[in-house]
C-alpha cells in the first residue's frame, strides 16, 4: 500500500512544528524540501528521525560528482530515508550519490527527479528538449536505474508506462496529489485513487494539506482514500 508523505513546505519553524503536532496521530513521514531547509537549517530532520518519524529530503541534488557525493553523505548520516537527486546531473553524479550512500547508510534510498511535476510539453521544448515529456522522463528513468538509484519522482500520469518497464522494488514516488484535478503551478496532477492504481509507492501531499483549516481531517481522507483503491 502507497505510504503518504506531508512535505512541509513552510517556512517558519513553529508553523512546521505546529502541523507536525496536529499531524502526529496520523502521519510518520515527513518531506523537508528546499523551502523548510533554507529558512530554518537541517535541525528539524534530526529532531523529526529522533521522534521516530521518517524524512524526506527533497533537495534534489544537482552538481558535479564530488560535490554529491559529500553531501550525500552528509544527508544519509542525518538517517533519512529518502532523498532525491536530479537525474539529469548524470551517470557520474548519480554514481557518486549511490556511493556516498552504500558507505554511510545503506537504509536510505536514492531517488531521482525525472521532470519536474510542473513542467509541461510546451514548457520542456522550450528549454531545448526535442522529446516530449513521457520519452524524456523514461530515458532519465533508465539512466537512473542503470546507475542503482532505487526509484524516481514523477507524476501519476507517467506512472502507467513506468511501471511496466520498472516493477518493484524501483521505487515511484508521486507527488503533484490533488483531492480534486485543480489548476495551480502542477500541470501534471492526479487524484489520491488514481496514484493507487496506477502504482505509486509513496503519495507526496502539500499544499492540500498544510494549507488547509484542518490538516489532520485531509490527511484523514487521503488515507480513508489511499486504503479504499488498495483493496480493490
Ligand atoms: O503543494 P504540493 O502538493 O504541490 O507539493 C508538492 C511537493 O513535491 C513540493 O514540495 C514540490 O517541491 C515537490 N515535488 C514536485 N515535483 C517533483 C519533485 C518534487 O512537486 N518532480
């Protein structure tokens, strides 16, 4: 069954903190991405792994080998469970991060970001890709897999063709999650039910959710949601 992760896309530490109190009945899995990372330091993957919860560090590593290897380093020593790096940084990039990662802490996982959830056709040709975005996202999806990291980021939408050619244990983590198909920045959405049958491991929920009057009430639903597409 798909595990739902929150991504705590905030910025002030006391309003992370707050949604983690209201959350901690009901979710163990945590996303720090670039926005709680910068405003407010590494502190809180350590106090969310020491509270027994489990992080996501969604930094999406980009840059040459021997830059990812130390800072993989350094994020599998905090004892995450997954982080993501940026297929398209390469096969020695991607290689050094899995090394990093075999040496340090053999428990976190290696995900790589294919393209990005808010992208669309239009707006990959613009910066200069000829393919379109599902040929883009399984040549990176092979690179990634070639190199032995252990799943990807991408959208529902991709999730179809993706599993055919990758079955477990590569891993598909799926965020751009709505509980309705809405228009904001992500362009390739999907609902909870959809992600579940097209095979996702891990759901990645935000705004939905940190953003709502009730955050445990949505995570409530999503999980109510997530349960009722299994067993089918
Ligand atoms: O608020 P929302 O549910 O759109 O949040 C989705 C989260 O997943 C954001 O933190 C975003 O940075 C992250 N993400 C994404 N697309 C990717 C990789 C990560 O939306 N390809």
């Amino acid at each position: 069954m798909p595990e739902l992760i929150v991504s705590l896309d905030i910025s002030e530490r006391k309003n992370a903190e707050a949604i983690i109190e209201k959350l901690s009945s009901s979710v163990i899995f945590y996303k720090i991405g670039a926005i709680p990372f910068t405003a407010f330091g590494p502190e809180i993957i350590r106090q969310l792994v020491f509270s027994g919860k489990k992080v996501f560090l969604d930094l999406k590593f980009f840059d040459i080998p021997n830059t990812i290897e130390n800072t993989v380093q350094c994020a599998c020593s905090m004892g995450v469970e997954l982080l993501t790096v940026h297929i398209l940084g390469g096969r020695n990039m991607l290689k050094a991060a899995v090394r990093a990662r075999n040496r340090t802490n053999p428990g976190t996982r290696i995900i790589g970001v294919t393209i990005l959830t808010s992208f669309s056709d239009d707006d990959i040709k613009e910066i200069g890709f000829s393919d379109d975005i599902n040929k883009q996202v399984l040549n990176l999806a092979e690179i990634g897999y070639d190199c032995g990291i252990d799943g990807i980021v991408c959208s529902v939408q991709e999730l179809g063709f993706l599993r055919k050619r990758f079955g477990p244990p590569f891993l598909m983590v799926c965020p751009g999650i709505r509980a309705k198909l809405s228009d904001d920045d992500q362009k390739r959405t999907a609902t909870v039910s959809q992600a579940v049958k097209a095979g996702a491991d891990y759901i990645v929920v935000g705004r939905p959710v940190i953003e709502s009057e009730n955050p445990l009430l949505v995570v409530e639903q999503f999980k109510k949601e997530i349960i009722e597409n299994e067993a089918r």
